[in-house]
RNA sequence: GCCUCGGUGGCUCAGCCCGGCAGAGCGAGUGAUUUGUAAUCACUAGGUCGCGUGUUCGAAUCACGCUCGAGGCUCCA
C-alpha cells in the first residue's frame, strides 16, 4: 500500500470517464467535495493481496495516527494508481479501499472518491510542516522494499486535465535513483558498492538514504561554543538566533572577509540588497506558491513582508533591471548576507549547526548558455575546495553529493567524472528520472559531524528556471535578448556552520587523543605572553609590540601552572613564558601547539623575531584584525 | 505541530525515588603568596529551587496546569 497524505484546506472531484475497472457508483457519487480534510491519495499493489486485513488495519492506524497529529476530522480517500508501478488486482483494490472506508465511518466523516474512473480533481494544500507525507505500508517480513523518496509538490492543481495527467504524476513522484560514482567514471549502483574503505562516506550514505539518525547525545560543539566564548543562545530573540561573543565575532568577521576576498579575486562584483520583501510581488509570489510557508513574515501597515531566505531575490530583482551584454559574461555579484532567515522546525535547531538567522555567501553567475555555466561550475568546484581548505576544513573532512537529472548526466557524462577525479574519491550520486527543482546540476561538500550527521557546506547549483521567472536578459553578438543560465554558489556555506564544522572536527580530533586548534588566522590569540612574576610585566609588553600579530599577555596573579593551563584551554597556538631568564637572555621561549600532543608540549627557543617571522609565513595572504579583547587578560569581562 | 526528557547561585551539577534547616566544585571578591610550564592557600559574597494551583503540620522533593529549553519525529527551496 503506497499512501500519500495531503492536509487540505479543500479537496474536490469530478468523475469523467469510467475505465473497464471502475467501479458501479450511484448518480450522487459522481463528483463530491471536502473542507478542511486530509486527503489520503492510496494505491495497493501485488504485496498486499494475499492479506487484505492486515494492509486494511495498518493503513487505517496509520491515516488515524496522522489525521491526529493534524486534527483532521474529514478524511477523504483516494483511489490513486500511479503512486505505484505494482498494483494489486482491481478485485482486492476495491475490497481493501472498501474495508478502510468501513473501518474509518463514523470516526470522521468519510468520503470515497469512485475506483476505476479517470476523474479530474482540485486540491489546495496547507503547506504546514505536517501537511504533506507519504508511507509505504509493506507486509510483514518485506521491509527490504525499493526506498521511494517522495518529494511533494504543493498548491498543484489539476484543473485543465479531463484525467489525472501523467504531468502531475511526474511532478508529485519524482524518483531518485542513489549511486556512488567512483573517481574511473564507474556509477555503481548504491548496493553494490563496498563502502568500509570510505567510513565517513558511509555516514554520509546513511544520513542522506536511510535516514537513520538517533543519537543520544547533543552535539560536542554546543559546549564548546560557550566554553570558547564563540556564540551561545539568546533567550530574549527567537530560537535559531544567536548572540556572539567577541571573540566569536571576530573569528565570524575573519570568515566572512576571507570568503568576501576570494569572490572579489575570482571577479565578483559585492553588492548588498534588501532583507525583507513584498509577499505579493508578482514575480516573488510565483516564486514563494511553489514551497510551503518557511520564512519569517512580518506585518507593516498595508503591507505583509517576508525575510529573505536567500540572497537571489534581491540579485535576481537587480539582474532584470540592468543592461547587460554578452561581453560582460559570465557576471558575477556576491552578496554576503547577514542574515538570510528560515523559520526551520523548532525540532531542527541545534547549535551552530542550523540557525534561523544565519551568515550566507550567495554568489550567482550569468552565463551566456549551459556550455559557459558547466565550465562556471568547474571553476567554482576548484574554487570552493580552495576555500574549505583554507578555512581549515580539508578534503577529507566533508563528502561530495553530486545530484542532477538524467538528461544532464546523458549529455555530460565526462564532466561529471572529472569532478570525481578531481577530489580523488568516491562521491554520493542522486539522479532524478524528471527535474522537480530549479536546478539541473548541483554539488554539495557535506561535512559529517561527531555525531555522524551531514550538513552542506559549500554548493553550486544550475539554475534553468529563474532566469525566465524574472525575466533576466542579456543581449547577443546579434543583437537579440537572450535568457542568460544562472549558477548559484556559496563558497563556503553559511559561516555559522564553518565554525561549527570546525569545532566538530577538533571535539572528534580531541577524542583520538590529538590536541585541538583553530588555524593560526582564525584564532582569538594568536600568542599568550605569561609574565612569571609582575617584574617580568614590562619585557613582556615589549615582546608583545614585536609581534604583529594578536598577542595578550595573562598578567593575572595565578602560578604558571594554571596560566599555562587556561592558555591550553582556549587553544591559543602560541605560549610564551617570560621571567629573569629570558629579560637576560633577550630570547623566548615558545610552546607550539600544533606541534605539541596532550600532556607532551614541544618548546623552542627563539627570538620575538622569528616567531612572529613564522606567524606572518602562516597568516600570509588571509584576513587580519587586532586583538577583540583588551590586552591585558586582568582586565577581561567573562562572559559565561 | 506531535512524542520524550529537562529547568536548583554567573557556570557545571548533587539533593527529588522515600516531603523535614538549600549543598558542592568552578567562577567572582578580599587577604596571604611573586611563583619556571596542565588547577597555591584561606576567607567572603551570591539562590523566591522556571511560574502557578493543589495535597500536607510542613513541598526543591508528591499531583495538576502553564512556560521555557534540549533530543526525536517531521522538515531542510
């Protein structure tokens, strides 16, 4: 039994033609409607035949169970073959959809549309995160059934079809076929793959197919975001909203100035758009009909606003009204938008790791056809490698989803191997038999946390539908307006969720026994100078001038040991200890963590020079700002 | 939205099962110590035990309602 669930705010239909199936049905039962009910679209197939009673009784559980959760108390039912590909015989069709309907009368207040008739409906779905849902109801013992991913299409209707069109169908069940494409251009089939050599790709698979994610515990990069004094909750906003700490905002400044650097070298233009929109903009309103209400709205007299989502509206809204040739193409803008807003599920925040308000490159390119966007999009890849890796997040910390439909990959087959190749690794393959979405092509750096769980960081994406939508145009070497192709990328992924990913490697780092750190240019302090007794106090600022870097010195009266001991905690890459000998000598004496394992610190002794000689060879070529904090830690607030 | 668990000084938590003076460590303040590589010692301040109602001679503890938070489901353009 194939189930499809639609809340609705109303469901109505009208026979047109009988098949030689249907069913004999009285005058009355030609065409009926339904406010407010939950639609259950329903197929049964070959599994259920030789126990109609069972299928009968766990559907009706399972219709009741949602009907519930989404206070229904109308219900109708739906005779719906094409959500299989195996159907049952009319005969038991007819008898289990019969039984559902006994076993569900009186309850609430039923409705069965005609079995066997092609019939012509209309439906208007809620869009509530519980409005739309599919079940699979399989016999005991055939769990290992063919996994049939649904992806709802809402606010569809279907009111030019005499009969429920195979367009729809198309569009209501989009199939996606899993494959793990290996760096030889091989596309294995996802079940024939061996994966215990690619651990992490495993998770990966685990995460995206069978979506098995319990876990126990909360995340290691909650506790340490406050132990770090990085970022915590804030109980006065809405949950997914984060406050940042100093040293937190500048880790957050260096990302996103870092990321702002990278486009501008790769020829993007930085421009800056509005947060909120007009709900009923033409252009945006086709835009918002296609997917259920998940952005925060707000009310100004005449006018209902949203908070963007993404920074494209703006772009795109920007892109329509320039004059552009085809000699400024590919044209690239980036914006980095602080925030973009998703008012996610209360249930899906966590931490760092997804937020309602968050940090977001958005960089889109205008390309003169698909030809210019795929080579757009190799770049990009290169590039958006580039960027993890600098950032400190490497290859083999994140794994690639590559996710296109047939059609793109039967034309473009090599470069989609070359994109394999290029990181040298088995990578996870989704392919669609028709396109649901906007795009025909997109990537994902997927990092797998402590946890096992995956999120996107970086992504590009080729986007063939919204340069129609806002009628976005270039002209050609003829003269003639053309639709440019469109890539959306984002370099680096929210900078939010960097920060997370980089914590989560360092927590799964710290429990293999290795010492955790951020690269040298995202650390708070990059040098702790400790003074032994408060005589050593003046060297020590001296030291710290020499050093262009951000270098505090911990001139608290606690011993060495616990001075030692704080640094350690707040894994600062560079600790200077400074008494008689050194005022003496001139020289220094450095603890290198990056060099150091747990309980065994590697020192050297140099001089202010050459240390800050080896942290200028570090930080080369990335963002810098001073110290977020006053130099002196004495004089520090806490702020947890 | 649904299910489960939780809310006790600034932080982390014990106490709750089985009702009887509200506790510890860290942090903060003060004093002593001026220190050579992962927690110096002593003292002091700091709490309507999330909110409300009920049961009781007596409620942090039991019951009910509310609220906020976390995890799961769902979802993630």
């Amino acid at each position: 039994m194939q189930l499809l669930l639609i809340h609705s705010d109303y469901i109505e239909y009208e026979v047109k033609k009988s098949t030689p199936v249907a069913e004999k049905i009285e005058e009355s039962l030609k065409q009926g409607r339904l406010e407010d009910a939950l639609t259950a679209f329903m197929a049964v197939e070959k599994v259920d035949e030789p126990n109609p009673a069972d299928t009968i009784k766990r559907t009706v559980e399972e219709i009741e169970k949602v009907a519930a959760q989404v206070k229904a108390e109308r219900l109708m039912l739906y005779p719906y073959a094409h959500l299989s590909s195996n159907l049952s015989s009319p005969k038991v069709a007819v008898s289990i959809l019969k039984g559902i309907e006994e076993a569900l009368t009186g309850k609430y207040e039923v409705m069965r549309a005609p079995f066997g008739w092609y019939k012509a409906f209309k439906i208007s779905c809620k869009g509530h995160p519980l409005s739309e849902l599919s079940r699979s109801i399989l016999p005991e013992g055939e769990q290992g059934a063919q996994e049939v991913q649904v992806i709802p299409s809402c606010a569809k209707s279907s009111e030019d079809d005499d009969v429920v069109s195979e367009a729809l169908k198309a569009e209501s069940v989009a199939k996606s076929y899993w494959h793990i494409l290996t760096p030889d251009g091989e596309l294995h089939n996802i079940d024939d793959f061996d994966l215990s050599e690619h651990p992490n790709l495993q998770k990966f698979v685990d995460y995206e197919i069978s979506k098995n994610r319990a876990v126990e515990k909360a995340p290691p990069h909650v506790e340490l975001m406050r132990r770090l004094e990085i970022a915590d909750y804030e109980p006065g906003s809405d949950s997914g909203n984060m406050r940042f700490y100093p040293k937190g905002k500048l880790m957050k400044t260096l990302l996103e100035n870092y990321v702002l650097d990278e486009t501008s070298k790769f020829g993007a233009m930085e421009v800056e758009t509005p947060i909120m929109y007009d709900m009923n903009h033409p252009t945006l309103k086709k835009y918002l009909d296609r997917f259920p209400a998940r952005q925060y709205s707000i009310e100004s007299d005449k006018r209902h606003l949203f908070l963007r989502f993404a920074a494209c509206f703006g772009q795109f809204l920007m892109n329509h009204d320039m004059t552009i040739s085809y000699r400024s193409l590919p044209l690239k803008m980036i914006e980095l938008t602080r925030y973009s807003f998703r008012k996610e599920q209360r249930g899906e925040l966590v931490g760092l790791r997804r937020l309602r308000a968050f940090t977001m490159p958005d960089m889109h390119t205008l390309c003169t056809d698909m030809d210019q966007a795929v080579s757009q999009f190799d770049e990009q890849y290169n590039m958006c490698i580039n960027v993890l890796d600098k950032i400190g997040i490497k290859l083999d910390d994140y794994e690639v989803a590559i996710r296109f439909t047939r059609d793109f990959y039967d034309s473009n087959r090599d470069f989609i191997t070359n994109l394999a190749k290029t990181v040298d690794k088995p990578v996870l393959v989704e392919m669609w038999d028709t396109r649901f979405f906007y795009f025909v092509l997109k990537f994902e750096f997927n990092f797998v946390d402590a946890l096992a769980k995956a999120s996107a960081l970086s992504t590009v994406q080729i986007d063939v539908e919204n340069a129609e939508r806002y009628d976005i145009n270039y002209i050609n070497t003829e003269g003639e307006a053309k639709k440019p192709t469109v890539l959306h990328c984002s370099p680096s992924g929210a900078i939010e969720r960097c920060i997370y990913a980089l914590l989560e490697k360092e927590a799964m780092a710290m429990e293999k026994g290795a010492v955790p750190m951020f690269p040298v240019w995202l650390s708070p302090t990059q040098v702790r100078i400790i003074p032994i007794a408060q005589r050593h106090l003046e060297f020590a600022e001296q030291v710290s001038e020499q050093l262009k870097c951000r270098a505090d010195i911990d001139d608290r009266e606690d011993t060495i040991g616990k001075r030692i001991r704080e640094a350690g905690r707040e894994w600062i890459p560079y600790v200077v200890v400074i008494g008689d000998k050194e005022v003496e000598n001139g020289t220094i004496n450095v603890t290198i963590r990056s060099e150091s394992q747990p309980n065994k610190p590697v020192k050297m002794e140099m001089s202010a020079e050459d240390l800050n000689n080896r942290i200028m060879t570090e930080i080369e070529g990335l963002p810098y700002k001073g110290l977020p904090l006053s130099k002196l830690v004495s004089m520090r607030p806490k702020f947890i």
